[in-house]
C-alpha cells in the first residue's frame, strides 16, 4: 500500500465518480441463465413481480434500468447437475428500499441482459 504524499499529483482515472460511490452492490439470486458473456460491468435491467396474495405474482415492473453488474458467482452442485448464478448490481442509495423490499417480501426478480445501454 502506497500513501499519497503532499504535492504529489494523482491520476484523475484512479479517482472514483459520484455516482460510482452513491451506488451500493446487492446480491441477487437469478434462476435462469445469462447469456454468455455476461460479465462484471456488463448492464442488466432488473424486473420484480410482486407476490399478489393468490399463490402467484403481480405484473412485472422495471426496477433498474442498466444497472452494473460488479460480480458474478457461478456455482454447481456436488454432482455437477445443478449451476446457480448469484449476481451483484450496483443499485442507486435512492432505489435500495424499494428492491430490498422486493427481495425480503420474496418477488421474483428477473434479470435481462442490456448490451446497448452503457451509461
């Protein structure tokens, strides 16, 4: 680790944006596959349907449009059968409450791949 000494000049890439530090990573669980390809800082919009009370889900609504993927976990099973996907985006401080509503109420949340959106 390097400290930063007075008068010494720091390269404008190795300093963050505002909206790089405003955003929080959130895990969330996807069920079906990502194209390949999809990788950190890829773009996905997110979609969540709502439990509507009758055993099945409200309609679905755009959440997040292009959000950030920072990571992506592939796993499979001790057998090798069965691969799940646990995806990180970067979600804006002011839309955290309504998608850690969405996750904790159990929605089910869709994830779309969004190549032509790089913000």
């Amino acid at each position: 680790m390097s400290l930063l000494r007075p008068g010494e000049l720091v390269p404008r890439s190795a300093l963050g944006q505002a909206d790089q530090l405003e955003r929080k990573p959130v895990g969330l669980p996807v069920e079906s596959p990502l194209p390949d390809g999809t990788a950190p800082g890829s773009r996905v919009d997110v979609w969540v349907a709502l439990p509507d009370g009758r055993n099945g889900f409200g309609r679905p609504q755009l959440l997040l449009e292009a959000a950030e993927i920072s990571q992506l976990t592939r796993s499979s099973s001790a057998l090798g059968g069965l691969e799940a996907e646990q995806l990180h985006v970067l979600v804006p401080a002011r839309q955290l409450p309504v998608l850690l509503h969405a996750i904790s109420n159990e929605a089910r949340i869709s994830v779309v791949l969004n190549p032509g959106r790089a913000l």
